[in-house]
C-alpha cells in the first residue's frame, strides 16, 4: 500500500525569503532567510506563463513561454527576444510551449529537445516532442524535426503532459526520451488501452525511432513507442542519479501522485486512484487498488497541483537537503522539499513547504553550478535561483 500524506510538523520549516515578496515585510522576510540560512533570489522576471528552463554555457538560461515563445535568458537576466524557427504551435488552455531540455552533448552538438500541442490539419490537436539546434549565437532555432507526435489527435485544451527525460545506463546517456502524454481529460478511458499514447509514457530514440527493448514492440494492437500506461497527467519527471526515472501525476481532486514508472506497467488510472471526481463522487467503482495495477510511491490528499521535479545532487545547501526530491506546486505556491528514507530511492519521510507565497511553481530544476533554480507560472513569471545564505 502507499504511503499516505506525511503531515507537515511546521509550516515555516525553511520558509524562504523571495525577492519583491508583498505577503510578507522585507524585513521579516530576511530575517526569516538568514534564520534558515538560505535566501532566494531573483535572476529574470517579466516572462509570460513560463514553463520550462533549460542551462546554456556561460551562465545563460533557455525559457519556454506557454503562450508559443522561447527564449534566451542572459546571466544578467535580460530577456532576449523570442527565439524564431519554432513550428507552428497550438496555444490555448493548458497546451502551448511546454518543456525543453539540452541533449547531454550540448557543448558539442547544441541539440534541444522540446514538446508542445500540435494541432492537426483536419482539427484536433495533440503533444509532440521536436529536436533543434540553436545557433552558436543564441539567436535562432535550426534544423527543426518533429521526432514524436501523440496519436490520436483530440479536440482538448487540458492534460498534454509533456516532460522530457533522457536517459541514462550505467551513468551515460543511452541515446533514448523519456515523455510523458496526459489522457486529454475527456479520453481518461484511454489510459488503459495500449493502441493510443493518451495517458502514457513513451520511450524513443532522439530520431524518433523505437528502441528494440521497449516493452510493447512486436505486441498486436500496442503503440510500440509505449513504456508504461495508466497515468493521468503527468507534468513532472526526473531521473534520479541511480538511473531509475521518476514522475508525478494530476490526480483529480486528491490523489496526486509520485511514480516510478516501469516498463510494460499499469498504474492505473482511471480504474484505481485515491481522488475523486470533482465537486465529489467516485471515479469508476471508487476503488484505490487492483491486481495488476500499480500502487504510487506516494500520493497526495488533497492535491498539492504538481509540477515540475529533480534530485539535488550537489552539496550547496548542505547534507541535509542533498539527495532530496523537489516538486512544485502550482496550486498552493510552494516548493516542496521531499526527505526519502534512502537519497534518491525509498519510502517518503518528510516533507517541507518552501518559497510559500512565490506563486505557482512551474519548473523546478538543478542548474551546473549546483543551486536550484525555479520557474513561476503568470503572466509575470520569474525565474528563482536559490542561494545558500
């Protein structure tokens, strides 16, 4: 059985100050970060419903905008202007530019990857995931190749999912994505059929190509690009340093939940799940558990609204936070430090609420020089950078 919702003991464990925070007094708000010894601050706002933040040499960040733009962030902050060569994208309700990541071997290559809602011709729309490499200037986007498209397309503005992991064994890059697709919301029974990628997540090699290994290749009636099923929506994902891949998921009302999905596995959705519909009443037959179906690490009751995920590796707030999990939330403005009975595997122990009154925390990530560095989701969205006091 899962674990339930560990309680917080204290809410202003580890509050952190923000830079222009009105909810509290400046003053207060610095005695609070020096009490903790960590303060937050401020490295670029102005961005429109920010989503995503990928590093760049020499201290530059990449930032997706919902709304269909992406740009450079300078190390000063400044805000270049919107990176052209993006394909056409499908902007509306929760769809439009999404996630973005840099391959591995960027400093040689400059590839990017990154996912968005896709419209199609005859209508609908759906998640596709695209390769590119930025000019050596920062200035656009070449070679740009739709290397995934989510079938079928859907008339939907919710549950695109849409966050991109690349994979490692034995420590290195092993050439292949991880993403994951939401169940378009109306399609929720999808989740539980293997002849679509509503609900899923998909494993594909960086041109698009399926790996011999997947789990559903040579399967009559299976997606081959499929790797696991029964998710809802799933804006979370990282690969912890051990190489297994983690991800959270929207529960409906309740019943978020954290996973580590593995291959040809069922979690679920919507036969099982600790939510329930909205303004209340049971999803299906109300059941939390099934034979064959996989139970979540953790789950959240009531929903904490997830979004964005990593692992701290890196020594910069001490030995305390290194090997935690960190999750945003979008729907309570905070970022949650997550204590797991062993770094990076094991049952959760603890958790923390930080940066209470940023607003929606969108994306949450390690940057090279070791601190965490956050994204906040408005139509005046920041980028955050965390720095030990």
């Amino acid at each position: 059985m899962p674990l339930a919702l560990v309680r917080h003991a204290s809410v202003a464990t580890f509050l952190i100050a923000i830079s222009g925070l009105t909810s509290l007094g400046q003053a207060q708000a610095q005695a609070q970060a020096q009490a903790q010894g960590v303060r937050a601050e401020q490295v670029a706002g102005g961005l429109q419903n920010p989503w995503a933040v990928a590093f760049l040499p020499q201290g530059r960040f990449l930032v997706t905008e919902r709304p269909g733009r992406m740009r450079v962030v300078e190390a000063d902050g400044r805000l270049g202007p919107a990176l052209p060569g993006l394909p056409a994208i499908d902007a509306g309700g929760q769809g439009g530019l999404l996630d973005v990541v840099a391959d591995a071997e960027f400093a040689a290559n400059r590839r990017i990857y990154f996912c968005y809602s896709e419209a199609a011709p005859s209508g609908g729309n759906s998640t596709a995931l695209a390769s590119a490499t930025l000019a050596a200037d920062n200035s656009r986007l070449n070679d740009v190749k739709v290397v995934f498209s989510q079938k079928p397309k859907f008339s939907s503005s919710a549950h695109f999912g849409c966050r991109i992991v690349e994979a490692r064994k034995d420590g290195k890059p092993d050439g292949t994505l991880f993403l994951t697709l939401g169940d378009r919301y109306s399609r929720m029974q999808d989740a539980q059929k293997l002849d679509n990628h509503h609900g899923k997540v998909v494993r594909i090699h960086k041109d698009g190509s399926v790996p011999s290994d997947n789990p559903f290749v040579g399967r009559a009636g299976a997606l081959p690009e499929i790797w696991s099923y029964g998710h809802r929506n799933m804006q979370g994902a990282a690969l912890a340093p051990d190489g297994s891949y983690w991800t959270h998921e929207h529960g409906p009302q309740g019943g978020d939940e954290i996973n580590l999905p593995q291959a040809g596995r069922n979690y679920g959705w919507p036969v099982i799940t600790y939510g329930e519909n909205y303004g209340g009443g049971k999803i299906g037959e109300g059941a939390s558990a099934r034979v064959g179906m996989e139970q979540p690490l953790h789950y959240w009751v009531p929903s904490i609204a997830p979004s964005g995920m990593v692992f701290l590796t890196s020594d910069k707030y001490g030995k305390g936070w290194q090997g935690n999990l960190f999750v945003g939330s979008l729907k309570f403005g905070y970022l949650n430090r997550i204590e797991l009975e062993q770094p990076f595997k094991g049952k959760v122990v603890r958790e923390h609420k930080l940066i209470e009154g940023a607003g929606r925390i969108r994306d949450v990530r390690q940057g090279p020089d070791g601190l965490l560095y956050v994204l906040t989701d408005s139509p005046q969205g920041r980028l955050l950078r965390l720095q030990p006091q």
